[in-house]
C-alpha cells in the first residue's frame, strides 16, 4: 500500500503529529523549510493562549493567527457554520475545568438503585439491535463467498457491501427494536391517560423487568457502556445531607462511555488511570474502526473517544487517519470475514479475531445512542418517578398550527 499524501492523525493537538512528521525529514534544508510556517502557526497559538482573559490582547492574537493561516495555507481560516459543516470551524480553542469538586454520600448514592433496572433494560435493547444487525451481515457474508467461492471474504469488499444495511435496514432494526421496548415498558408502569404524575417502585420495576428484558450476550464491545446523565433536584446542600431530594434522569447514552471523550481525558488530572480502567472494562484487545477525522453529525476533536490503548486494533475502513506508525493498525483489505460457530467474525493478518459487529461499532453506537426511551411520543406524557428517581420528565407536544405565538413577531411578546 502506498498513500502519496501527508496524512496527519487525528487528535487534540494536530500541530504535535504535524511536527513529528516534519522533524523525520532527512534533508536538513527541507525540514527547515517544512518547519519554518508550523513555528509561526505555534508562536501565533502561544500569543492566543498568552492573552488569557484580556480581551484587546485576545481579539489581536486571534486576528493575526488567522491572517497567518491564511497567507500560509491560502485557506480560509473559519469555515462557516451550517448543516454540511463539521463542528471544529477555527484554529483554535479554549477549554476549561472548574476547580470545585462535589461528593456524594449514601443516600443519594442509595436513591440511584432504580437506575439499575434501566440499565438492564437498556443492555437488552443494544443486544436486540446488535443480534439483528449481526443476521444482516451474514446475508452479506454468504452472498459474498458464494460469489466468490471462497470461505474468506475480504473485509474492505464486506464493509462496502454492507452500506445499505448500515444506512438502511439497520435504521429500520433500530425503530422496531425501541417500539418492542416501549411497549414492554409500557407494561411495567402504564401511563393513564389524563394523569400528570405516575409512581412505581424500585421493587416491583426491578422484578418485571427481570422477566421483559432477559440477559443477552454483549454485541459489539461498546455495549458494555451505559453512562447515565443524572441531576440532583434539591433546595440546598443540607437538605440533600437530609435525605430532601429527588434524583431526574436527563438522559442515559447506550454503547458510549462519555468519560471517554477527548475534551474529558485532555484535562484529567490522571489520564493514565482512565486506561487502566478501560483496561478493566476490556481486559483483551479490543478492534476499533479506524473514524474519520471530522463529521458533520457527531464527531470532532473535542469528542472523539481517545481511551485507546496501544493493545487495540485499529481497522482503517476507508481512509488511514491514524499514525502510520502506530502498531496494531490494519488495513481493511489485509482482513478477512469467515464464520466460526455460524457467526461471522474479523480475522486479521496476526491471527486475532474479533465479531464483525465490533468494526460497525461506531455506526451501531450511533443509532443506539440516543434510543433510551422508556415511553413513546405522546401529546402528553407524565412525570414518571420510581422511588426518589425521575425516569421520565412531563411533556407535551403540539402541531405548529397550535402555537399560535409562533406567529408572534416581536421576541419579547412570543
């Protein structure tokens, strides 16, 4: 394989690998001459970063690192915001940590127990989603072989050929597996109609959802994350310490640890025992698609997920956006699909094997994300608590045609 092109990793600090590549250069002219702009693109971000919270020294900094972009790329240095247009749109930016800390005792960690029958309902829904995928694929994989009349199917052939599914069948898998979903939950706690506030019990949910949502192998190596947005509603901090509190779920993301995001790990006091954990959460390697650096939908260099360690695979499906030098990244044409035990699974070069759902892990976890939702859309919804735990917020919807302040010109008055 040979890629006629400088391809700089993906990550937080892009000027960093950009340097690397350039300080490899044998040529002492030619590497001077590749640094030369990189120095004045850095000492440009360092005056950024100098200004700190002045405002005239910031908005001077700023203006000169664009206008040197821009002399030496003769690229714009801001793309304009829109639908087409991936988050990052400047050079630069500044992220923050709050230097407050906030612990919590066992009572609000006790008044968190109904969270556990979500989740397991939770984990229920990826596997529902992921077996179906998974019986999408061997369609794929047994068209493929028996057109080629070979056991192994090249991986970059599969991948291509399964790109109606993952746009397609997939999104229509992931619907049919929430209606299930809700209408099981729907059995757990009904929702009379007319009613503003419904209550259960960590007791009673815990035993029905044991037998609505049985346990279900992982699917793909994502799905063993759950990361619950929980708020604490509450006068003040004595009244928590009194046991005066409710707990809202906001939402609860499937098949991502959101800890796990660059913006997160950049500013952890200790990102090398975040590693250690996922070491604990994955105790193998793991097989991880090589993503694009940027997406118009959800990825950009603040949330891309960077706990990756150097035992993992990659799997470049397309493009190869990471450290050619990275060991462990392979080339989707140097992989193959074949069946053990009737399920497809990834065979690299060296022998590993992975299931075929992990290189769709980022596609999957895409549909699954967002899809923890215990009841359907309604034009009213109630307040659903189970114990001390807000499971479901009130809501209402209404027609455009309802509202009749959307028409309303002046701001103030809608």
């Amino acid at each position: 394989w040979v890629s006629w092109r400088l391809e700089v990793p993906s990550g937080a600090r892009p000027d960093r690998e950009l340097r690397a590549v350039l300080e490899r250069v044998g040529d002492a002219e030619l590497r001077r001459g590749a640094l030369e702009p990189l120095e004045v693109l850095e000492r440009g971000r360092e005056r950024v970063e100098a200004a700190g919270r002045d405002a005239e020294a910031l908005c001077g900094a700023l203006a000169a690192l664009e206008e040197d972009f821009t002399r030496i790329t003769d690229t714009a240095s801001q793309r304009a915001k829109g639908s087409g247009t991936a988050p990052n749109r400047s050079l630069v930016y500044s992220d923050t940590r709050r230097s407050a800390t906030a612990r919590v005792g066992g009572t609000v960690l006790e008044a968190m127990a109904p969270l556990d029958p979500l989740m397991t309902s939770a984990a229920w829904l990826m596997a529902q989603l992921g077996a179906r995928v998974e019986r999408r694929a061997v369609e794929v994989y047994e068209k493929l072989s028996a057109a080629s009349g070979e056991d192994r199917v090249n991986l970059a052939d599969f991948w291509f050929a399964c790109m109606p599914i993952l746009h397609g069948g997939a999104v229509t898998d992931a619907q049919e597996v929430l209606t299930e979903f809700q209408r099981r939950w729907a059995r757990i706690i009904p929702l009379p109609e007319g009613e503003a506030r419904v209550r259960a019990t960590h007791s009673s949910v815990a035993s029905q959802v044991a037998e609505e949502f049985p346990p279900a192998p992982v699917a793909w190596a994502a799905a063993r994350y759950l990361s619950p947005d929980v708020l604490i509603a509450a006068r003040d901090t004595e009244s928590i310490g009194g046991g005066d509190f409710e707990l809202v779920l906001g939402e609860m993301h499937l098949a991502s640890n959101t800890m796990g995001a660059s913006l997160f790990v950049s500013q952890h006091p200790e990102p090398a025992e975040l590693l250690r954990l996922t070491g604990r959460d994955h105790p193998g390697p793991r097989l991880l698609p090589l993503l694009p650096k940027e997406h118009k939908a959800r990825l950009s260099t603040r949330v891309r997920n960077v706990l990756v360690r150097p035992e993992d695979y990659y799997v470049a499906l397309m493009e190869l956006t990471a450290d050619p030098h990275r060991d462990r990244t392979v080339l989707s044409a140097d992989a193959h699909v074949v069946r053990r035990d009737g399920r497809p699974v990834v065979v690299l070069p060296g022998g590993a094997e992975f299931p075929v759902t992990d290189v769709f892990g980022h596609v999957l976890t895409t549909l699954a994300m967002d899809m923890f939702r215990l009841f359907p859309d309604a034009d009213h919804v109630p307040r659903v608590m189970v114990d001390k735990l807000v499971v479901s917020r009130e809501s209402w919807r209404f027609t455009g045609g309802d509202l009749g302040f959307a028409e309303e010109k002046s701001e103030a008055r809608r």
